[in-house]
C-alpha cells in the first residue's frame, strides 16, 4: 500500500519551518502532463513519502536512501513515460530573501570545491517561487564565480563550461526551500532522469 501525503507546500514564516504540515523532502520531481496519479504511485512504490506541492507538476519526496531511490525508479520501465525530472538533492536550507539564500547557497557548495578542482564545471539553477526576486541566471553566475574565486585562493583551477561539463551543481527551489546536488557526468549518464540542463 502507497503512502502519500496531501497536505500542499505553502509559504511560511521562519518559525514555521519545522512545523508538522512540512516534508523535509531531498528529492524533486516534475511529472509528465496527464502522468499524475501514476506518478504519485509511482513513487510511492519505490519507497518514498510523497508530498503534492503548489506548483503545477511538482512533487516533493523524503527517501532514506536517495541515490538507491533514483536506482530503483530508472529500473521501472513506465518510469521516463510519467517523470520529467527527478533530482535528488544532498543539501537543503531554508530562505527569506536573496541575500539569505545567496549566504546559505555560498556556504552549502563550498565543501564541493575541491571535487572541481581541475574540472568543467557549471550550477544549473531550477526555481520555483520568488518570481521577479530570484533570477535562475545570475544565481547560477554568482555561485560559478564564487567557485573559481575558491579555488584560486587554494591555488587551483577550474572552467565554466557548458558542453557536456565533468560535473554540474543543481540547485533546486521550492518556494522558500532550496535543495543543492553534485553531479559528475558518469552519474548524469546512468541517471538519464536527472536532465539537469
């Protein structure tokens, strides 16, 4: 029997973060048009708590295991057919503005510096809310460039690069949540459901 939980993602107050009616989630998907119930059961099946958001085709989900949980939904045949995306994510924060999400972004992707080092790289940035507060595109240059400043101040290189990089760094938004994931490219190519790009 699948379990899911209907309760909708809504904006909060920082005192309400760790309120009963939210899922600390650390996995993102997007479902196909018309794929949704499918995909509730879905990823109900694969072993995760699935949580409905406010966003059109967006769902949320807590797994204990979230590397063995993309695993088991890339063994499902029917799975490319109702998922769009499915992102796991490694890291997640709270925030109330874009300097508070800049401070915590900047702070959860420094210790991903020397897994760089010497590599092509760049941050694909997917956001949901804070429209017209939240640019995707210069969160994703802000965060490149702190990167490279990192590293050079260890003496280290990397590059920015686009075309089929050796690693890519997701952020994910939902709302005032965000969720970051490092991705090398053996893993982008057996986890074709990640399409971070």
């Amino acid at each position: 029997m699948w379990r899911v939980n209907l309760l909708h993602y809504t904006s909060f107050r920082q005192d309400d973060v760790d309120g009963p009616e939210m899922l600390d989630w650390n996995v993102i998907v997007t479902v196909r048009e018309h794929q949704y119930k499918h995909a509730l059961r879905l990823l109900a099946d694969c072993g995760g708590e699935v949580e409905k958001t406010d966003f059109l085709n967006v769902l949320v989900v807590k797994v204990e295991d979230s590397l063995g949980f993309l695993a088991a939904l890339h063994a499902v045949a029917e799975a490319p057919r109702c998922l769009g995306r499915v992102v796991p994510v490694d890291k997640t924060f709270y925030f109330q503005s874009p300097q508070e999400f800049e401070d915590r972004s900047r702070a959860a992707v420094q210790s991903w510096v020397d897994d760089i080092a010497g590599k092509t790289f760049h941050v694909r940035m997917h956001r949901r809310g804070f429209k017209g507060r939240l640019s995707s595109q210069h969160e994703e240059q802000f965060l490149d460039h702190f990167l490279l400043q990192c590293l050079e101040k260890k003496g280290q290189g990397a590059h920015v690069g686009f075309d089929d990089p050796d690693v890519i760094i997701a952020v994910e938004t939902l709302g005032q949540r965000a969720g970051l994931s490092l991705w090398t490219r053996e893993a982008r190519q057996r986890y074709p459901l990640l399409k971070l790009d």
